[in-house]
DNA sequence: AACAGGAATTGGATCGATCCAGATGCACGA
DNA sequence: TCGTGCATCTGGATCGATCCAATTCCTGTT
C-alpha cells in the first residue's frame, strides 16, 4: 500500500444516508454480517471481515444511534444536571470535572447529556431547587442510560430517589446522612486534604492555626474541619477559639478573618473552601498584611481564582480527573449488571503550594 | 376533584415500560390517537383527549425517545465540544455559557450533548488539537441535530468544515477569516466593551491608559484592541507606546505591566482578558500600588476570579445568557427550515464596575 | 462416502414511535 | 333520500439497527 493518506470516506452523493443494508449490498453480504462485523468481528472470516470494512469506508458508513438505541434499549448516553451555579463563589469543581467526566465517558464509549432543573418548580419548590427535578423524564423516556449525581453543599437528596427507582447512578460524595445506602459512589477525602494543610503550615512554623469553614450542617465542611481539629491535635496544638463558620462567600471569609484577626491573632488560616479564602486575603489585605509572609492561608478546591489571584494560593486540589474514571468505571459495571466489587472509592487530595503560605 | 395533589404517574408494577399501544388500550383508542394526544391534540376531540391524558397519567407513560428519533430522523441533541480547558487561564466563560446554553436549549425541546475531541488525533494533527475531530462521528450516526461551534482564539476552523457538509450549526463568534460565510452566528461586540471601558477609566480621570492585549494573530483580540484604539482618539488621547501584545496568562500580564510602568508610567491598564489583568494585579502588588487608589485595572470577560480577587476587578461582561438564546433561537429556525432572517447577531456586553478602577 | 460438529452466514421478526392513506361518523344543504 | 365535506379516528407500513432461530459451509473422523 502507498500513502495515500487514510480511505477518507468519499460521501461521493450527499444522497440518503447509507444503511446497514446499503453495506450489505455492496459487500454482496448479509444484513446481519455487517452488523457482526461491527459488534462481534471475531464471528467473521478475515476476508470477509475486510470486505465489510471496505464497504463501510468507502460509504462512509457509520450505524444510526436511534435504531441501535431503540433495538438494545440503551442509548449509551449518561446524564448530568448543571445546576445554576452561584455567581460569585469560586466553585471551580464543575468546569475541571466535567471535562475529565467528557473524557472517561468518551473512553467509555458513552456520552455526556446536559440538563438542568429549572422549570420544573412545583407549589412544594417555589423556592430553591427541586432536588429530583429533571431526572423523572429522562427516566422514564430512557433518554439515558445512568446519571452522575454530584454532592451539594447540604447532601445528596437524589440518591435515595433514585436508589427507591432502581435507577443506574453513581454519585460524587459519599452518602453521608445514609450509611446505609448501597449505592456506588465516588468521594474525596476532604478529612485528609486538610491535614495535608495543616501539616505544611505547621512545617512552615505556624502554631496558631484558624479554620474558616461552612456551617455545622454542611456534611461536607464538617469533613473537611474535622481534618483540621484532629490534625492539630495529633500536632499538640490548641484549637480552641480558633475556628468561625459560615456561608460560601467571600464577605462571610472577609468578616470572619477580621473578628479572628482582632481576638486570637492566628497566623495562618486554612479554609473549607477557595471562595471563603479569597474573602480572608481581602481581610489582610485591608488590615495591610501580607499573605504568604506575614500570614499564611490555605484553600480549598484549586479553582482557577486560587491559581490567578495574586501572590497565588495554596490550596487542597481535589483529583477530579481520578474521580471521573473511577464514576465512568462503576457505572460501567453497574450498567452490565456486574456485581459491584466495592460500592464506595474514597480518592486522596494532593496540596498545590504557592506563594500564601 | 379533590385535592389530592398532582395526578402522580402511579407506577403500580416495575414490570415493562408502558408503550403507546399500551396507552392506547387502556384509553381504548388507537395508536394514532394517542400519538396525535401528543403532537397534535388539535386533532382529538376534547372528550378523547382528556381519557387519553388519564391514561397517560395513569400509566406515567413518557413516549421512549429512541423509537421516535428513529422515526422523525432527529435527536433533539445539540452537540457542543468541550475542549481541555487550560489551567491557569480564567477562562469562566464557558462555565456560564453552558448553563445559559442547557437552559436556553430546555426551553426550545433541546438537550445538550457534550463530546471532547481527545483521542482522535491522527499523524496530522499529533499537537495540537485537531479542529474537526469528533463532529464527523455524531454527524454521520445522526446523534446530534446540530452543533454550537464556540469560537477559540485563534478564529473557527470548524465552521468552514461544517458549512461544507451543510451541517446544521451556529456560531458563537464571527466568521472573522471568512466574511461571506453565510452560517448563522452571534457575537458580541468585543471594541464596543472596550470602549466602555476606556469611557469609563477617562470618566474617573485617567489620561494615560495602556492596553495589554493578545498576539497580533488573534481575531478577537484585535478587535478588542480597535476599541481601545478608537475610543481613546476619539477622547483625545494618545495610544502610542502604551500597547502590549502577548499570550493569554498571568505571566504574560504581568511581564507587560512591569515593562510599561518602568517606561510609560501609565496610570491605567485595560486589558483583554481577566487572567491578562490579574498579572497586571500581580505586578502591582510588587510595585506596591494598590489598584483602584494608585492605578487602575479593567479586565474582559467578568470570571469568577474577577469576582473575587481582592479588591474586585471591573470587568467587561459578555450577555452570554442572551447569546445562548439567540443561538438556539436560530438553531430553531436553521432547523425548521424556515429562512434565516439575519444570519448573524452581535450583542453588547456591559461593564462591572468593581473597586479596582 | 457418510456424518458429526463447529464456524460462518442468512432472513425474518422485533424494538416503539410516526407517517400515510383510507375508513368512519356526523352535519348540512340540495 | 342522497350526496358532499369536514372532523375524527384507524390499521398497516416504516425508520435502521439487533435478536433469534435456522441454514449453509467447512473440516476432520470413522
């Protein structure tokens, strides 16, 4: 063979697409061969194999997803709600997440279907988000395939909706108010991503150490303080009156290293989450401070804001790219109905250093 | 009728999904019938839609989505690539436009299909990405109806490609390198939101005002820059000297920043991007200037890092909410084959004013 | 030469919706 | 009474792939 190039498909007539019968034709083979040659090759004689092939390229021929969809009753599509994200909080997570969940599930063979929930707002939910909206139609038209829930700030309602429907899911987070849950599922050790803060800090000389967190029904940011008080402990340090919580935001991050600057003169500040540790270099900033060499902070998430802002910001990163495949790999063994070998993966964050601390 | 809450679908046995013809005999009509209840309940008598809508209710049927996309020849699917976001960049653009996109494309019918173009390269693409990987599957097995091309920096390659297939799709950015394309489009107008921005830093008493812009190769940042250009002779101002030209990072930004203050001393930088003026943010704080009092700084695309950044970075806001439904707004059209009535929208953006000018 | 047994291949039925052409019912005017 | 016309409803064919059961082709054995 001489380089040619590879056998573009030479779509010579943009007339109707070509079928599995098309190729069958031209191959001078049966309708059922061709569709061999697509899903079982090992069925077919090398030389037959080839001349299948050949047709398929020089049609250009690829199988029609709705007919394949309709006949295996799949559709090899995996759905993932986008919830409106809050302006203002650095939540980085989706972006990084949903590229390396397109990934996987490409290498997978399936695809990434978007939807939202807006819209589907009943008298129960006038206000907020209903937690199971959306899912419902896809469902039930088998639109798609299985879902990839996503934890929130307060938990991870849709679970359990979806476990009583026997829908094919897996979660990001682990189900925290139902241990019981059989569910697969995929977590980061939020716990162990602040320790590996509070280590580098105390490296770094610092003893008094504050946490800036969520409120005390976040599962999530009680995780992430628990890593916080056990680790200074394990460092004999004191956490006493060290610690503020609050909301995801920057004012609340600005607000709680103000009082904690004024009473309990910490020296480095590791918080739950990027958006609250910008609001704490807004803090030292206006209190003419310098991060990194007068005070030491730390966040959480690695989101683009934690990389930009200046002088760069330590932070716990997340391995999200390790989570989507470990998401795309059970989901994939949930959808063949093989046994699970272990519902639940818990994945170690690393520490990306930079000059705040 | 009580109120005994909505009709809820009442899914007595897991057993098989209901069909149409399912619905059809518990209604005692016939298929047709109830299809036509679906597509066209103008056709049934008033009496005849309301026992096939029980039925439906009853039943908590929903049609199945591949038979019937195998039928009409459609997927209701919008394809759009998402491409390996690069770290460090604070390119949040695509974060607001996908949920404005999915939420835009629910209300049209549509859902949002995400594909990566990773793992197709072949020996003429090995760097870099390869512009049109990845279409060419989902067009031929008719997963997608069409395509949301987004513009890169460089300009848009795919358009060409998929104009020359007649595959349905709409751009998110002009047909720079191409003026007589003829695809449908939306934009928006990048001089016009420098322009606000010069107009507002000359408003708050500057003179001097550098642009920190991309390599002279990028269409877009080019056009941006006329902004700066035309608005700053239209104000009287002098723009020699005060221009810089280079990548899009934070490096880049603060490289130039440094080099202008040395030798221009400029008293405001407007840059072409957010990650570009958060190195300017950067370069300040070595110098120690503080932006808003000594200097002031206007970025371009409103990230959540300009969001948050202290002391918050004035910004030029793309409407991407209303791109999103402008293109599925001719999305519909190009799809129904109506007329395009005007091939190409370009949208204003605003301008964020924060503390930082 | 006859035959078992596996490999390779085939044609009809099927998934669940919509398209299409035709059938039925009904009201109205001639 | 008999069409005529319109609204309403029906059953068979169809979209393009895969499933299934059955058939043909090989090859080696006795």
């Amino acid at each position: 063979m001489h380089e040619t190039g590879k056998a573009e498909p030479m779509a010579r007539h943009s007339g109707p697409a070509p079928t599995l019968a098309t190729v069958a034709d031209v191959a001078g083979v049966s309708r059922q061969t061709v569709s061999n040659a697509l899903n079982s090759p090992h069925l077919l004689r090398p030389e037959t194999l080839e001349r299948v092939q050949q047709a398929i390229d020089s049609l250009g021929y690829s199988p029609n997803r709705a007919a394949r969809n309709l006949r295996t009753r799949s559709s090899h599509l995996i759905g993932l709600r986008v919830d409106p994200a809050l302006e203002g909080t650095a939540n980085v997570t989706m972006d990084r997440f949903l590229h390396s969940l397109v990934e996987s599930s490409k290498d997978a063979g399936y695809h990434v279907l978007l939807f939202s929930s807006e819209g589907y707002v009943d008298e129960a939910t006038v206000h907020g988000v209903d937690p199971v909206a959306g899912y419902e139609d896809l469902l039930r038209s088998t639109a798609v395939d299985a879902f990839v829930v996503t934890d929130t700030y307060r938990g991870n309602p849709q679970a359990g909706w979806l476990e009583s429907r026997d829908a094919p899911f897996v979660a990001f987070g682990r189900p925290w108010d139902v241990p019981a849950a059989t569910h697969p599922w995929v977590d980061v050790d939020g716990a162990a991503g602040v320790a590996l803060a509070i280590d580098h800090v105390v490296e770094r000389g610092h003893t008094r150490i504050a946490w800036v967190g969520w409120q005390k029904n976040s599962f999530i940011g009680e995780d992430r303080r628990s890593g916080w008080v056990e680790s200074m402990h394990g460092h004999g340090l004191s956490t006493s009156r060290l610690s503020a919580r609050g909301e995801d935001t920057v004012a609340f991050g600005r607000r709680a290293a103000l009082a904690l600057l004024e009473t309990e003169r910490p020296t480095a500040f590791v918080c739950v989450s990027d958006t609250v540790a910008m609001g704490v270099l807004h803090a030292l900033q206006e209190s003419d401070l310098r991060p990194g060499r007068d005070i030491a902070v730390v966040g959480f998430d690695d989101s683009v804001a934690a990389q930009v802002v200046p002088p760069g910001l330590t932070s716990v990163r997340q391995p999200l790219e390790q989570v989507a495949r470990e998401i795309v790999n059970l989901l994939g063994q949930r959808l063949s109905h093989k046994p699970i070998e272990q519902p639940g993966r818990l994945l170690s964050p690393t520490l990306t250093v930079r000059s705040s601390s």
